[in-house]
C-alpha cells in the first residue's frame, strides 16, 4: 500500500474529523445537560 499514501491521508484527515464533531458534540450535551439540570 506504499502507492496509497493519499487514500492513507485521507483516511487520517476523516478520522480526525470524526473525532472533532465527537468531541464538539460531548461538549454540547454536557452543557445542555447543566442546562436542564439532569
């Protein structure tokens, strides 16, 4: 898989991405969770 560098690239860049909107998302229900006081 040494010609497939980009497709690797990619495949870190997405995952990366995913662990963003998981991490925003937490934050979010944390805070909306404070919020209504559960």
């Amino acid at each position: 898989f040494r010609g497939w560098n980009s497709a690797e690239f990619k495949s870190k860049e997405f995952g990366n991405i995913q662990k963003e909107i998981s991490s925003l998302l937490q934050t979010k229900i944390g805070k909306y969770r404070e919020a209504i006081g559960a």
